[in-house]
C-alpha cells in the first residue's frame, strides 16, 4: 500500500576525497540507508536506486545550494553541481563540482579536507510512502536539489537535515544488548534511545487511530446490516399473512361457488329416481344408503384425503353430482371430523 507523494529533505556527511586544483569533492554521501526518526520512514536499497537514477536525469548535474530556505530559490545560491552518481556501501555517492565563481570556493574546499564531519548534502526529493510489512519506505518519484547544511558529527552514517534527521536501526537480542556503535557515549545512547521510543509512540498511536476509524465504520456496517435484515422479516412476515388471508378467501370462495353449482345442478336433475328418502326399502331388508347417505361418505373420505372442505366437495360433487343434488334437496350438512 502506498500513501500520497512526500516532499522530504535528507542530509547526511561528506566523505571523500578533495581536489582543490579541479574544484570538485569526489565521492560524496548523498542519501544514506537506514531509518528516518520522526517521519516512521526508511531509507533502502531501492530508494538509494530511485534517487540515483533521478538525479542522473539532469544533465549538466544536480543543483547544489548554499541552504534549505526560500532564499535559495534563486538562482544566484546555487554553489555547484553533483555528478557521477552511483550506489556503494548503503550510501549514493557523487563528484560535487564547485562553481569556480563560487565566493566561499576555497573555504568550503578546506572545510570538506580538514572537518567533512561537521556539515553535508541533504537533498530534496518527492514521491510516495511504500508500506510492506509494517514498515514505511520512502519512495522517490522526482529530486529537486541537493543543498549544504550542518550536521551532527555523533552518527557517523551521517543524518537527515535538522527536520528529518536518518539514525542506524537498533537491534536489541534476548539479552537487552543493542547494536550501538561502541564510540557512543551513555548520553548520546540514551538520546537515541529516547528518539526511538518517541517516533515508535507515535506511530503506534497513529495505527490505533486507524484501527479505531475502521472499527467505528464496522460498527457501522453491522448497525445497517442489522437494520436491513430486521426490516427484510418485517416484510417477509407481512406477505405471508397476506398470502395466507387471500388463499383463505380463495377457499371460501371455491366453496360457495361449489355450492352454487350444485344447487343450479340439483334444480335441473332432481333426486335420483326410485330412492326413497325415508331409509326404507319397504321389503323388511335393511334400508339401501340413500344417494345423501353416499355422497356424505363420499365427500368425507376426500376430506380425510384432502382436510379442505371445499376440496372434498369439489371432489365429490364431480364424482356422485346426483348424489350430491339428493344431498341438497334432503336439506343435509356434513359434520366433519
């Protein structure tokens, strides 16, 4: 994941060699690997590339300037140039050139032979923010200029300019023993030490600032989704008593229009002939089933089939309709079970 383009300034000390005669200081550090304290970024092997190949871009050199100020954005600071750039030990190094109209030509030559730990390049570049891992790499997409500044001569792999300043990882083994250079003092330890404690609180309060952000749009989330299910039942709910109060009204309405046949039918039909409706045969043998007498069986085995009255009607009326009209004419009612 990449965050937007930063414009940073990293500086770090001159190393090298000087020629007085040429003007140039060869083999300057001008980026250094390692990490940036109160930026939460690192300097790595594929940003010492990206600034490397930005800076080979400019023909005639990188820009040197006296300073990271508004004042140098004129084009009367500019002291020299940086060439030949190239990648070695950690570090991107170059051949600065010094303008031979240079005021400050010959003491900025003895300074850089006789105490190149006290002042460096820091440069200034643009890009994203790389985070893998966890950890935040800076990125450089264009570089600006490369400008002189003081710089603390305790690290000696050099520092970023007084806004960003770089400092060696310190790695702390089972034991609590650290890497720290041996040259250290007790006070300059526990400066570092204190810086790193600082720019890790940091950070970690800025992720638990993040997490708290996601953990709120979560809730959030869940509240709407909840919100949404509860309001789908609702619905769900209503429909099926909709559903279940027309397919009732439906049942009736079959049933009456059963019942309203079979009454028309009964008008045209009439009872069965040679049926008597008083359960007599008039021979002494028990009495036949009047046609009344099957269609209720019939229409109570299709309801035992079915368990809808107005089914078992339909049912029965279609199989015995003289039966049924003997039924209606004898006045009869069904009690089903």
């Amino acid at each position: 994941m990449t965050t937007q383009s930063t414009r940073r300034t990293f500086a770090t000390q001159f190393t090298g060699s000087v020629d007085k005669t040429a003007g140039i200081i060869r083999g300057v550090a001008v980026i250094t690997a390692g990490i940036a304290k109160g930026h939460g970024e690192e300097v790595d092997a594929v940003t010492l590339s990206q600034v490397a190949e930005c800076a080979r871009s400019f023909a005639g050199g990188l820009k040197v300037v006296d300073r990271h100020t508004k004042s140098s954005d004129s084009i009367f600071s500019t002291t020299g140039t940086l060439r030949n750039f190239r990648v070695e030990d950690g570090k991107v190094r170059a051949d600065m050139h010094i303008l031979a109209t240079e005021p400050n030509r010959d003491k900025l030559l003895e300074m850089a032979e006789t105490m190149p730990d006290t002042f460096g390049l820091s440069i200034a570049f643009s890009g994203p923010t790389e985070t893998r891992d966890g950890r935040n790499f800076a990125r450089c997409a264009e570089i600006y200029n490369a400008a002189l500044v003081d710089v603390p001569a305790a690290n000696p792999t050099g520092l970023f300019s007084a806004n960003v300043e770089v400092e060696t990882e310190v790695k702390v083994d089972a034991t609590g023993a650290g890497n720290f250079p041996p040259t250290m003092t007790p006070d300059e330890i526990l400066k570092q030490c204190g810086a790193l404690i600082a720019s890790a609180t940091t950070e970690l309060a800025s992720r638990l600032a993040n997490a708290e952000t996601k953990l709120s749009a979560m809730e959030g989330g869940m509240k709407s989704a909840t919100n949404a299910v509860t309001e789908c039942s609702a619905k769900i709910d209503a429909t099926v008593k909709e559903f279940t109060a027309k397919l009732g009204d439906e049942n009736k309405r079959i049933e009456l229009t059963a019942q309203t046949v079979a009454k028309e039918f009964a008008k045209h039909v009439g009872t069965s002939a040679g049926v008597r409706t008083d359960g007599a045969a008039g021979n002494g043998t028990p009495p036949a089933p009047s046609a009344a007498d099957t269609f209720e069986a019939t229409a109570k085995k299709h309801f035992a089939a079915t368990k809808s009255q107005a089914k078992a009607f339909e049912l029965s009326i279609a199989e015995d309709p003289k039966g049924y009209a003997a039924f209606r004419a004898a006045n009869r009612d069904i009690k089903f079970a």
